[in-house]
C-alpha cells in the first residue's frame, strides 16, 4: 500500500514531467482505463460461468442416462447375488437327523442378511 508520502511524492514528480495543467487529464484517462479493466473482468468471469454452467449440462445428461442404464443392467446379477436360490433340503425320516433350531446354519442367515442390507444401501446411493 502507497503512503501519503509516497503519493506525494509521485505527484510532484508526475506534475515535473508532464506540466500542473495534464494532471487532471491524465488522471481522467487513467480512471477511465481502470474502469474499463473491471468491466473487461466482470464480462470474462460471466462468460466463464456461462460456458461451465453449459458445459455441465451437457456432460450430465449423458453420464446420468449412462449410469442408470448399466445399474438396469447388473441389477439382475446384484439381485441373484443377494438373494441365493432356495434349494429345498430332503427331510430325512431318522429321528436323530432332525435339526434342533440352535443348529440352524447361522452363519448362512447372516450373510443372507448382510448381502441384503448392502444392496439396499446401494441401491439407494445409485438410484436417489
């Protein structure tokens, strides 16, 4: 930042060089040149926010239509994935082959669970 003595000094060197009378023109001209200056500025940051904007838009479209028809795609092989089919068990006649319930196969159910919950949430990230 230029002083009071600085400018001070700037201008009695300025009115040496070019006469006490062109100062006032001078500094006329040069406002001028500076108003001009942020005009050019503001005119190039609204173009610049024109020609994203449109450039986004056009972009968008296409990769949003393209996400949503590959999601189509795979989402019978997710579906598969997370639901495994039911085969259903032969029952065995052999009283001591009956399954009591804490011998049901947890950890089947579990994974069951989880492979549902995990498409749910990913399902509702791609799709929102």
């Amino acid at each position: 930042m230029i002083g009071t003595t600085e400018l001070m000094i700037i201008l009695g060197v300025a009115a040496l060089i070019f006469g006490s009378s062109k100062l006032p023109s001078i500094a006329r001209d040069v406002g001028k040149a500076l108003g001009e200056v942020n005009k050019a500025e503001k005119e190039l940051d609204r173009l610049k926010s024109d020609f994203t904007s449109e450039i986004q838009s056009s972009i968008q479209g296409p990769i949003q239509s393209s996400i949503q028809s590959t999601m189509e795609s795979i989402e019978p092989a997710i579906q598969s994935e997370l639901v495994p089919e039911q085969v259903p068990e032969e029952k065995s006649t052999d009283p001591d082959d009956v399954e009591e319930p804490h011998d049901l196969d947890i950890e089947g159910r579990i994974k069951d669970e989880a492979f549902k919950y995990i498409g749910s949430k990913f399902k509702s990230k791609i799709f929102r």
